[in-house]
C-alpha cells in the first residue's frame, strides 16, 4: 500500500476540524489553473482512492507523460429500476454461486452507497384526468408487485442499498435535487473527518446531468455498476477536455432545450466519444443552474462522457434554493474554493485539448427531429424537415394528403402524442413556468388541444408540482389535456401507452404521425411503436404544438389556432415574456418545497408502504415466476476461467447496417401478445391486458432473449432486401431455414457467433440487456465500424468481444452470405491500447480470405474481465477466493 498522507492537508470550517488531499501538493497553483475542473477533480481522486497510478495520471495531465489508465472509484452509484432489477438478481444470482463454489455469500454485498431510483416503470396510460397520477399508479403496482416485493428484499438483504419508491421522481433529478451534495464527508482510518468532492457514476447514460453542479460523474453499464458496487474502479482512459467557451447571454425568447440541441447538432459532427467537455468561458455566468442542467443532461446524444460545469456562485445560488442545509453549502463554498474547485470570473480560464467559441446570442428557437436528437431544425423548418425525411420530399403536406380512410382532418404529419416529460427539460423551473403560461394564455383564449393529441405532464419530481401549484398553473395545464400522469420518465423512455383509440387504427393503416416531447431521444419508434417521427422541444412547443395539432406549421409566422370570436392566434401571442417568467420562478420556486419532499424521499405512497417481503441472505428462487429468474449466464461458472480467448469455427449470425441502438437491440417497450415473448408468458397464464413492458420483464431471461433484435426497423442483410416477419431474422445453422432470431440462434448450438454491424451500434440507453441477450444468444464477438462507449464497455462485460473495422473499411467489404466460418487470431496476447486481430474467413468453395480487425482496450481491467468471461464471474471468483476457507 503507498502512502499518501503527505498529500493532506487540515482544513478548518467554523469550528469543525478536516482534512483533505490538497492539489496544491500536487502542482503548483499556476498549473493547476491551467487544468480543466473536470481533471482536478479526476487528480484528487486518484490521489485519495489509487495513489499507486498517481504518478504516471499527474504525468499525462500536465503534458509530461502518455495516455494512461484512469481507475476512478466512486463515492456512491445509483440505479433506476429496469437496471436496478436485473443488478439485483445478478447479486442473487452471485451469491448462489459464490455458496456453490466454496465462498461466503454473505460477502457479496455493495461496499459503496447505491440508491435505486424507481422510475423507469410507470406508463401513460390514464391522462387528461384529474386523477391519472393515482390511476397510473395503481396499475403500475398491480403489475409489478412481484419486482417491487424483491427490492424490499433487496433492502433488507443488502447493506449500503437504499430505494427511492415510484411515484417519487426521475433518477437524474432525485440525484440533483436531493441526494447530491458537492462536497462528501468520510473518515479515514485514523477517524479523521474527510472532505473531497462528491463523484459518482450512475447505471444510465444521462448521469452527466449532475455535472451541471459540479459533480463529476457519468453513465456506466449495469454491469460496470455492479463492479463497481463491489469496490470495483471504474477505469477510463485519461480523458481528452474539450473546452466549450460561452459569450454573452441567451436572446429573450430563447430556451435551454434550444440551448441544448444546438450543442447536440455542433458536437455530433465531431469525435467526442470518450471524452470530457467542460464549460468555461465569460457566459457562464448568464447560463443558471437549470440551464446547465438541461444542456448537461444531453451529454450522451452527443457520445461525451461528461459535460462540466464548474462549481461557482451560480451552483451555490443553486444548493441554497434547493434546500441544502447552510452547513453543507458552507463546507462546499469553504473546500473548494481552497482545493481550486471554485471558479470565478477573475480567475484564467483552463487549458483544453480543443476550443470551441459559442454565442449564447447566436442560438435560436429550435426542435430537433425526425429521428435524432442531434437533427436540430430551426423552428421555422419542423414541418419541412418532416416532409423531407419521412415523407421522401414530397411537396404535399397536411389536408392535402388526406385519405377517405382517416378522417377528422387527420394526416400524415399530425401530432399524435404531446408529452411534457422528462428529467431534461421538467428539472427547469422556467421552462416549466413559461409553458404553464402559456397554456394560461391558450386557456383565456379558448384554445383546446387537437382531439388526436394524446396529452401528459409527468414531471420528474414531485417539487415541480409544488411550484406549479403555488403559481396556480396546474388547472391551465389541465385545460390543454395536460394533467399530471405521474412521476417518472414515463413516455421518455417509451412508456407512452397507447394512442388515442381512433388513432391507434389511423396508425395500423399507416398513418405517419409526429409525437413532439420535452425529452432527450427520439428515435424511430422509440416513445411508441406507431409513431415513427419524433420532435424534441422546449415544455411550451409541446403546449403549441398539441393546441396546433401538426408538424406543418412555421410557428414563427402561421397561427396555431383560433380564439373563442374565431379570430386567428400565434405563438407569439401565447408566449410570455421571459421577465414574467423570471418574476414567477422567484415567487414560487422555494426552498421549503425541496426540504419537505427531501423528508419524505424515502417514504413512498402507501401503495409502497403496503408491500412487505422478509430478508435473507440467498433469494428463495421461484420457479413459476414470470419476472424473476435466476440469470441463465450465472448457472455455469466454474472456479478458474478458461485458458484462452480464442474464437474458432464461428459463424455470422447477424450482418446489420448503421445506427442500430440498443433499444434496436433489446426493446423497452409493450410485448406484444403475438411476440415470441408475449406466447411465451400467455403460456404460463399472464392476462394478456398485464404482458407489460420488455423494460419490467429484465430479470427474466426467458422474455429477454426471445424480444432481442424484434424492433421492426432491425434488418438482417445476409437475407437480403426482404424477411419473412418484424424484427431480425436469420439463418439457421445448416442454411436450411430462415427463422425468428431467437429460434435460429438456437440451432447453432455451442457455435460462436458473430454479429457485424456498421456505426453507432449500442447507440442510446446504456441497456446491459442488450449485451447480455447478444451472449446468451450465443454471441461471442461484434465486429463494426464503430461502437458506442457504454454498449462496447457492457460487451466486455458479458465477454463478448467488440472488435473494429479499421478506418474506411466495413462489412461489405467480407461480401458475406452467412455460409462462412471464421477464426479470429491473435485473441491471447492482448494489451492496453490498440491490438490488430487478424479475421479469417473460410468460405464454403475452399476460399480463404483475412482482413485486419482492432480490438481497443482502454484499461488493463477491461482485459481482465474479458479473460474471465465477464464483469460477474470476475467478481463472484474474487469474492470466492477472499471468504472460501
């Protein structure tokens, strides 16, 4: 063990003694300016956590060394529940095996603090009622009573693991709301009261939200987490800073979302993947807390790992509001303004790796769509955009599109679901505020929502009703069909329920219709699977919008609708001005609402209160249920792992093209009762009204593995231009039979299997299911143009293979039927960095061909897992080989 106690430092606040790892032991004050607070926070945790990579991390910050590995170690984790619920059976699931193998159980427990967050659950599915929250809530409960039963197990089985129940709010702003606190208080081994800063990951990709206020973090994998939560450094590569610096201020009338996506749209036609960006820069001080949260939170839509925003009177402003207690907010301001944590504007900027200059006042009113967050749209051009890319340009739009078929001037185009959603946009007071007055407007003009519209409002906190209530705005959202539905991420995340019901018939017979949300993705089918365009706006756009009823309007210039004397109405006469706004955020916006909400956070409705379940140190398994199974991938580990890495004689399972996400990969959304899944569960006596979502089903691998690849956008091109059915089909092992992918997969047999792919594959949700379904499924290696940060890192995890073409190259270059072997040579001396693995490929004429692959590793720790066949049987033998006596 080094010693690094000549790195501390005493710190006293008010009459409190501390001590700290001071940075300024580590360079000089003139150096450490010239680092980006991101990496300064990096430092003091290597410093504290990992002393022994100190030397060559302090090398690669100030330019004297190479890239090196980075192992972060957390202060604390958080889950939301379609990630949580699988972590937990895998905890039980690890300590079944670690009491097979020899080891104590008991010893499988998190050694850091995990709050679970239940969220991700809820679904639209009562709205534009005074009393949807409960209704929703209701039968949330009624279907997955058996999961919530488990995490009260979980509670009571586990050390170190709290629950935020449902009903309470989104994970992201429960984190910036309630849990974060800036600076963490520990002790170390002498009993001394420790300060440093409060750093964390969190088991989705929009963690970076909490950089907004100066915590570092970001999203990991399930799998990752787990790792973690067992003590586990989460490595990374030094980070390479790109630096964003913001002049002047946001013009009146523009918005944080527009704000955000246009970040978006510049940063996605750059490589960020894998690294930092930090805001800094004259601006900042004219971009609030809630801004940068909005713009934070968008982190992944662009492939960053973080975006930072320095701590400063801005993010103090912000503790203070938020309720933090006055002796929180002394220690942060105290701490970090000695550790060279706090900017101001009197200090130098930060070096970075690269510049970017942006004028606050260049950005401009925006949407973002069909299909991409970063497919930002002045306003003007939303319905433009929409004829261009999802109706192949035609110039007819709107009535004169209409078929006999879909009546009440409904048409492609319509906007069929409006939905103010979403931790992104709902943590923003003003956001919430502007379009709470808008609708005020709407309502005194006599304004209504479309009849097609379905309309929601689910915050992700419950303080957002508080103040929406204070200001009286809940009955003006009402009028517009905007009720309150719940609060979670709710049609975020897909749970939108169903469509309006003539709607949903307009949808089967093709209508191409528009759902314009306050979220942060909209892929194709993503929010509802018969909906395949999607808008991302502001909280106010999507009150606009549900009243205007299409996406072919120019809302800078064509009225929205008409007024009670018929009289025509704009945006700009809805839109409120920002000093009203600013006056009602200071009126009702108060710090008594986020304390109270704190003291109850743990608590949940008494539908939580009800459920009971008894603790023990092995899950009692049940093996009639249809939620939760012991992981088929942990019933046959053995105590050492195998000898080599090789992959030999296998066979391509999947070729696919572009852009497939991991919602592509393993869904979130409704099973259907016709689905490979949905047959199974009917067979086991499941109502065919409570199938539920795939999202609630995770710790059943039964379900998972028969919905992999079934979004209908999946094509499989070793088939061709055509498939039999929806979803990925393949060939089975002999090339006899073209089958569902599940079935196919099966008929190899011990085979392994390999999936090609060309960019951005495992784009979107950091979803571990889409890794584990691939290796249940038999996969043993992905070979694409290129893979997104958290889906590569959950493939290493499961011990499957990600591997890159190099620049240039891709798979059409294989010319590939699906009859060929392959063997993939060079798998048993990989290092940290760049390895070459040479591909051969057997053809079934005798024909032999290779072609050069890259498999990247960015941590020594990445090599151990995949050497042990994954992140779980790597922990379950360290547990094993500690406690077996």
């Amino acid at each position: 063990m080094i010693d690094n106690a000549h790195l501390m430092s005493a710190l006293q606040i008010d009459q409190d003694h501390f001590t700290y790892f001071d940075l300024e032991k580590l360079l000089a004050p003139t150096q450490l300016q010239r680092l980006p607070y991101a990496i300064r926070i990096l430092l003091e945790n290597v410093a504290r956590c990992a002393p022994e990579a100190l030397d060559a991390v302090l090398a690669r910050a100030v330019g004297d060394g190479p890239d090196c590995e980075v192992p972060f170690q957390p202060n604390r984790l958080m889950f939301h529940d379609t990630t949580c619920l699988p972590a937990l059976a895998d905890f039980a699931g690890m300590r079944d095996v670690v009491a097979e193998l020899g080891g104590d159980p008991a010893a499988m427990n998190p050694l850091i603090p995990a709050v679970l967050t239940i969220d991700h659950s809820v679904i639209v599915e009562h709205y534009a009622e005074a009393d949807a929250v409960e209704q929703n809530l209701e039968i949330d409960f009624r279907r997955n009573s058996e999961r919530y039963r488990f995490i009260k197990w979980a509670q009571k089985s586990l050390d170190n693991f709290a629950v935020i129940p449902p009903g309470t709010g989104i994970i992201h702003q429960m984190n910036m709301e309630a849990l974060a606190k800036v600076v963490w208080e520990t002790r170390t081994a002498e009993g001394q009261r420790l300060l440093h800063p409060d750093d964390m990951v969190a088991t989705d990709s929009h963690t970076p939200m909490i950089n907004a206020i100066g915590v570092l973090g970001w999203g990991v994998g399930g799998l990752e987490g787990q790792a973690a939560m067992v003590g586990e450094p989460v490595p990374i590569n030094f980070p390479q800073v790109i630096g964003i610096r913001v002049s002047n201020a946001l013009r009146p009338g523009v918005t944080a979302t527009d704000l955000s996506l246009h970040v978006a749209e510049i940063l996605r036609q750059r490589s960020v993947v894998g690294k930092f960006v930090e805001f800094t820069g004259p601006g900042l001080s004219n971009l609030g807390w809630a801004a940068r949260g909005t713009v934070s939170n968008m982190a992944p839509e662009y492939g960053a790992t973080v975006v930072f925003f320095p701590f400063d009177d801005q993010t103090l402003d912000y503790l203070k509001l938020s309720g933090r207690s006055a002796e929180l907010c002394l220690q942060a301001a105290t701490y970090l303004q000695v550790q060279g944590l706090y900017r101001h504007d009197d200090l130098p900027e930060p070096e970075f790796d690269e510049l970017i200059e942006l004028d606050l006042a260049s950005i401009e009113p925006s949407v973002a769509g069909p299909y991409q967050p970063h497919q930002r749209q002045p306003l003007s051009r939303a319905g433009e955009s929409f004829r261009e890319q999802v109706l192949g340009g035609s110039e007819l739009i709107g009535n004169r599109y209409l078929e006999p078929s879909f009546g009440e001037a409904i048409d492609h185009g319509a906007v069929v679901l409006s939905a103010i959603t979403s931790c992104t946009n709902t943590a923003n007071p003003a956001q919430m505020l502007q379009a709470g007055l808008l609708a005020r407007r709407a309502r005194h003009l006599g304004l209504k929502r479309k009849p097609w519209v379905k309309t929601s409002l689910s915050p992700g906190s419950q303080v957002v009703a508080d103040y929406l209530s204070e200001a009286d705005l809940l009955q003006d959202f009402s009028a517009l069909g905007f009720d309150l539905a719940g609060f979670g991420c709710m049609t975020c995340i897909g749970n939108s329920g169903k469509l309006e019901a003539h709607v949903e018939a307009f949808a089967d017979q093709g209508l191409k219709g528009v759902v314009v949300l306050s979220g942060n993705r909209n892929f194709e089918g993503r929010v509802n699977p018969k909906v395949p365009a999607g808008y991302l706006a502001s909280p106010a756009l999507c009150v606009a919008f549900a009243i205007a009823g299409r996406i072919d309007i120019d809302l800078t210039r064509e009225p929205l609708g008409q007024d009670s004397a018929g009289n025509p109405v704009h945006l700009h006469d809805l839109m409120p001005p920002d000093d009203e706004v600013q006056a009602l955020v200071a009126q009702v916006v108060k710090p008594e609402f986020f304390q109270q909400r704190l003291a109850t956070v743990w608590d949940g409705t008494h539908h939580w209160q009800a459920l009971s379940a008894e603790g023990s140190v092995q899950f009692p398994w049940d093996a009639r249920s249809t939620y939760l199974r012991r992981p088929q991938y942990l019933t046959d580990i053995q105590a050492e792992p195998k000898a080599s890495l090789a992959i030999e004689n296998a066979r391509s399972l999947m070729v696919l093209g572009d852009n497939v996400t991991t919602d592509h990969i393993s869904p979130a959304g409704a099973i259907p009762a016709s689905s490979l899944a949905g047959q199974w569960l009917l067979a086991r006596g499941e109502d065919p009204h409570d199938l539920n979502q795939y999202s609630t089903r995770r710790s059943n691998h039964e379900v998972m593995l028969r919905g992999a690849f079934t979004n209908k956008s999946v094509k499989n091109r070793l088939l061709g231009d055509t498939q039999p059915g929806v979803g990925a089909w393949a060939w089975n092992a002999d090339h006899s039979q073209c089958l569902p992918l599940y079935e196919a997969a099966q008929s190899y047999a011990g085979t392994p299997l390999v999936v090609f792919a060309g960019i951005n594959y495992g784009a979107g949700s950091s979803r571990d299911w889409a890794a584990k379904a691939q290796a249940l499924l038999g996969v043993r290696a992905v070979v694409a143009r290129s893979i997104e940060r958290i889906h590569r890192s959950n493939l290493i995890g499961m011990g499957v293979l990600p591997l890159l073409f190099p620049a240039g190259q891709g798979v059409e270059d294989l010319q590939l039927d699906g009859s060929e072997q392959f063997d993939f040579i060079g798998l048993d001396e990989l290092k940290v960095g760049d390895n070459r693995i040479r591909l051969q490929v057997r053809r079934v004429d005798g024909g032999v061909d290779e072609a050069e692959l890259i498999a990247r590793f960015d941590s020594q720790q990445e090599i151990r897992y995949l050497s042990n066949g994954g992140v779980l049987p790597y922990v379950i033998r360290k547990v094993v080989q500690r406690t077996r006596g």
